[in-house]
C-alpha cells in the first residue's frame, strides 16, 4: 500500500473535505478489507489521472460507472444489475479492444446522399465489449433484463467470443485463462450514452464490493 494512495483516500473521505469530494461513500473504515480494496483502486486511478485521457471506473460497490479525467467524474451512470464470474479477474488497468460498432441509419430513397452526423441515437443498446487483460463485459439494457431471449443471444455472443479468445491464446500460450465475464444492466439510454463516452484503448477499472 503507497502512502500517496493511503493519504489520498484519506483525504478525500474525511468528512471535513465535504461530502462531494468524498471517493468513496459510505466506506467502512473499520473493515480492513474495504480500505484494501479502495486504496488498490485508486491506486491504480491515480496512474490514469496523471494523463489527459478520459477512463472509465465501475464501482461495482455503489452500483454506478464514472466516466472519468484528471480524476474527476464527468458523467455518471447507475448499475441495476450485475454479475460476474470470478471476482479475482476484475483486478488490475483493463485496456478496451474496440469500441460497440455504430447502429448507422439506413439512408433513404431519394434522399440527400450524404448520411447524418453519428448521435447518440446510433449508438448500440446492448453490446459486448473486450478488454485485454483478458476481460468481457456484457451491457445490457434494463428494458430486456425480462427478456430470457435477448438475454441468452447476449450471454450466447460473450460466451462464443471468450471461447474463441481462449482457443486462440491456448495455442500460443498454454497457462492462458478463459476471460473474466461481468454483465451489466443498465437503462437503454445509458447503455448508448456509455457506448458513446468509449474509445479504443479506454481505460477501465472497476472495484469490487467489499464482501469479496
């Protein structure tokens, strides 16, 4: 544990600083297990914040994802739902693969030939995203959380992606490990607006809930 990131969290969850400026709300500190887990988060957040790009911290504890620079938070979205299959994979900087592609209206007959600028309203509802380390996070719309069709194409489309991930490291690394899977249910329009913050190379941490 560096003492900057132990003075850090101190700092900025001790009630005197406000209750805006705390990184953490509602952190127990007497659970030794909690204080681990933020001060490994900001950690490695305080490696992001030293750069101009923009990353994304999923608080899996609060139930909410940051789009963050600089280490403030500029855009915020709540969690419904999420799952994961192993806690231990969520560790660490993940690098985003490829952002969603881009649901592109289609252009019609006898119309200008040339298409609208990309918006919001093109950005995908659910998608599967990729991350190396070996990472895929599934979002998806709070709307189809009831919909065992959508939710099974969904998982479906993950589980082939890590599958192929996994044959293909297996063979040029034997020890190579099927990817984390961590699902996320969000509204429909923050499901597009998170495709929309994303770029190829985005950042992502995430901290995990303080009984794990």
């Amino acid at each position: 544990m560096s003492f900057c990131a132990l003075f850090l969290l101190l700092a900025l969850t001790t009630p005197s600083w406000g209750k805006d400026l705390e990184a953490f709300p509602g952190l127990n500190f007497s659970n030794p297990a909690e204080l681990k887990e933020a001060t490994r988060v900001l950690e490695e957040e305080l490696k992001l914040a030293a750069r101009p790009q923009t990353y994304v911290f999923i608080d899996l504890a609060a139930g909410a994802i940051h789009i963050k620079g600089r280490g403030v938070a500029l855009h915020q979205i709540p969690i419904t739902v999420w799952s994961v299959t192993s806690h231990e994979g969520l560790k660490g900087i993940h690098r985003l693969v490829a952002r969603p592609a881009v649901v592109r209206r289609k252009i019609e007959p006898g119309a200008a030939a040339e298409q609208e600028p990309i918006s919001l309203a093109d950005m995908p509802t659910d998608y599967v995203l990729s991350f190396n380390p070996p990472l895929v996070i599934t979002v998806i719309p709070s709307t189809a959380s009831d919909s065992l069709l959508q939710r099974s194409l969904l998982l479906s489309k993950a589980g082939w992606r890590n599958v192929k991930n996994w044959a293909s490291a297996l063979f040029s690394d034997r020890s190579a490990t099927p990817s984390t899977q961590l699902q996320l249910t969000v509204s429909v329009d923050h499901a597009q607006s998170l495709a929309w913050s994303l770029v190829d190379g985005m950042a992502v941490i995430i901290r995990r809930p303080p009984d794990q």
